[in-house]
C-alpha cells in the first residue's frame, strides 16, 4: 500500500497500519527509549481516533501526525515523570553494529539537529516539508541540516569511525 492509495475516508485501522512505522520511529528518535516511544505512539493515534480530525489530502495528515508526533515527545519530556526518573539500559533493536554506532552518535546531538535529520533521511521529506510542520524557515532548515551533518561528521571524527 502506498500514499496514493490511501484516501481520507479510510478507516482508522488503515491509517494507523500504514502511518504506525513512521510514528513510532519519530518517537523513538525523539525520546530515545522504547517505552518513552510506545507512550507517545499511543498517544498520537489516541488523538486521531479521538479527534477524527479532517485532512484535506495525505500530506496533511502526515504532516498533522508528525506534527503531533512531535508534540507528544515535547510533552512527555517536559513531564515531571521523566524529569525524575533514571533512564534504564535500554537494549535496542538494531541489525547492524554501524545502525547501533550512529544511533549513540545521533544521540549526542542536540534534539533540534537529531529533528531535521530524521526527517530528511528517515521519512524522505524535503526542505520545504520540514520547514512546514516545524514552524521553521526553510533556511533554518537547510542550517540546521548543515550543522547537524557538520556535529555528526565531527562526532564520528572523534570516534575514529570516518
């Protein structure tokens, strides 16, 4: 199944069945853990079921899932449950040894760098699309994009894996 294929009288089980990768893969690169991930999945495609909202085409409702996607992540950070507790060793599923070594090495760069480049490369969005459902100008964007690669470079430098 792919985007064209979907239309905006689908059922919710459709949508949350093709959408359900890209949400919680945003979520997961946003929090860091698979249970702060699971939390905010949940939560996003609760908002959906409960809200129903209306979407004029399938961009819009990528765009309004990552947007709350993102949203739920803030929200989750910012609670006092995850102020106050020490995060577990979290096992994390990956198949390749270089996956779980740039996992650490996204992890050590600021969340506004790890945004835009999980955007770009993981969910294929342009400049134009990131600049939209983050609220931010395009040449921000396209900064941002610049020095996250820059910190990321600069970080596997240091590791000695270039």
């Amino acid at each position: 199944m792919d985007r064209q294929s979907l239309r905006a009288d689908d059922c919710v089980e459709t949508v949350i069945q093709f959408y359900s990768d890209m949400v919680y893969r945003l979520a997961f690169a946003k929090m860091g853990t698979t249970y702060d991930a699971d939390e905010v999945y949940q939560e996003v495609f609760l908002r959906y079921i409960k809200k129903q909202p209306v979407f004029h085409d399938e961009e819009h409702r990528k765009a309004w899932l990552i947007r709350v996607t993102l949203n739920c992540s803030k929200k989750l950070w910012n609670s006092a449950w995850i102020r106050k507790t020490e995060p577990l060793n979290d096992s994390i599923p990956f198949e390749t040894r270089e996956d779980i070594e740039l996992y650490y090495e996204l992890q050590q760069l600021p969340s506004k760098y790890r945004e835009v480049l999980h955007l770009f490369y993981y969910e294929d969005m342009s400049v134009e699309e990131i600049g939209m459902i983050l609220n931010r100008k395009n040449s921000t964007v396209r900064t941002q994009l610049t020095r996250a690669r820059a910190k990321l470079k600069d970080i596997m430098k240091e590791e000695d894996y270039v």
